[in-house]
C-alpha cells in the first residue's frame, strides 16, 4: 500500500496535510498513541463543529488552514473552506474539493517553483481532477457561494451562515433571537474584557442562552447563539 506523506506538499506547496491524513499516514504502524477524541485531531481550538481541518499553511505564522464544512455528520462535504488566521474564526469558501485549493496554490507558486516538468505535470494532473468535479457538480467557487447564500436561513460570526432543516407545516427549524449579528459579536467581545460573574455582558448572555433553550424545546434548533459562542472559544460559556 502506498501511503501518502502529510508532508509531501511541504516543500512544493508550502501545505503540510493534516486531521485524517495523519491517520492515513500511520496506517502501517502497529500502534497509534490516541491523547483525544478522534473528531478533534488536528483542529484549532475555535473552529466549528462543522469544520474538520485537513489542511495548514507550513508558513503561516497565525495558522492559515483549510478544511471541509459540512451541516450536519451524516453529510457528505460539499465545500472547502479557508481560514486566514486561526484565531479569529472566520471562513471563506474557496471550493469543492482539495485539488481547488491544490491548483490554485499551485499557480501561485508557479514562478518560484520553476517551468520545471515535473511541476507542470502536476499542474496539469491536478487540472484535470478539477475539471471534472466542476462538471459533475457544477461547482465553480461562484456557484458555492450563491448555493450556501440561498440555503441559509441567517448570518453567522464565521461568516459561512446557518443552514437547518425547516418544517414549513410547523413553521418550526429556526428561531431569531433579541441578540444576533453585529450585537452578539459586540457582547461576546466585552464578556471577552470581564471576568466578573455580575457584570451586564454576563447577565444578557444568560438571558440569551435561556431563550435559545426555550427556542430549541420548541423545536427551533436553529439559533445563531451556540455557534457564535463556541467561535470565540470564550471561557465565560463554560459555566451556561
């Protein structure tokens, strides 16, 4: 079996692979030593639940990483995303597969690497795997974007948006709450600022987690509260 390096785009790509491709890499040890959940391997600590990290920047000195997203765990993934830095959690989608990301890197670098062979036959074969997703998918980046605008039914912090399932019989799948966008982001920066258990922030954030428990009760799962607190990877959520 031909096992396939997590380094093995370091030194062309500056990408070192990550999360499932270590496991890959490993699969011809006798023994893997496994210090957390599987499902948390090679993510940063702010990442969403539906993002799994497969790729880094080797140079990036603010984590710069890729990864697929999907809604839901069942779900196959349909969209790559892009982190510039991994300590703010905000993502672009940047295509529908790993060789998108490959062939753009790829063009990039193009110049420093040389107009060796080698290098344009990499091109061309990753060239060639695109092309044919985006003809069965249809999935330009363009095209991904406007699929995941049209999906979502609200805004989110990581700039991806929500998408839940809607019961259009019930009217039920999605609530707004008081406190969304601009506003929340404002209240998790200032809980950010406090450590204090009476302050305002700390007062409306408890009132904020109550209605989305009330919401979720009356099955309207959909809020933008567990997502946005989770992003800023804020201690002050813990006790809530």
């Amino acid at each position: 079996m031909v096992l396939l390096s997590a380094e093995a785009f370091v030194d062309t790509l500056g990408i070192r692979l990550c999360g499932p491709f270590d496991l890959l890499a490993a699969a011809d040890q006798e023994e893997v030593v496994v210090d957390k959940p599987l499902y948390l391997h090679g993510r940063f600590f702010i990442d969403p639940p539906e993002v799994a990290t497969v790729m880094a920047d080797s140079g990036s000195d603010v984590g710069r990483h890729w990864g697929y997203f999907r809604d839901a765990p069942d779900q196959v993934p349909e969209y790559v995303v892009y982190a510039e830095n991994s300590r703010e959690c905000k993502f672009d989608i940047v295509g529908a597969s790993l060789f998108d990301v490959l062939q753009r890197r790829l063009i990039e670098r193009r110049s420093t690497l040389g107009g060796d062979v080698k290098t344009a036959h990499l091109l061309e074969k990753i060239e060639i795997h695109c092309n044919e997703l985006a003809c069965v998918r249809g999935s330009t980046v363009t095209a991904l974007r406007a699929k995941r605008a049209k999906n979502s039914v609200a805004a989110s912090l990581h700039q991806l948006g929500i998408v839940v399932p809607l019961d259009v019989k019930t009217n039920t799948g999605y609530r707004e709450l008081p406190t969304t966008g601009k506003d929340l982001a404002d209240l998790l920066q200032q809980l950010q600022s406090t450590s204090s258990k009476n302050s305002p922030a700390r007062h409306r954030l408890s009132d904020l987690v109550t209605r989305a428990t009330i919401a979720s009760d009356e099955c309207d799962f959909g809020t933008e509260t567990g997502t946005a607190t989770t992003s800023r990877g804020l201690s002050a959520t813990a006790s809530h």
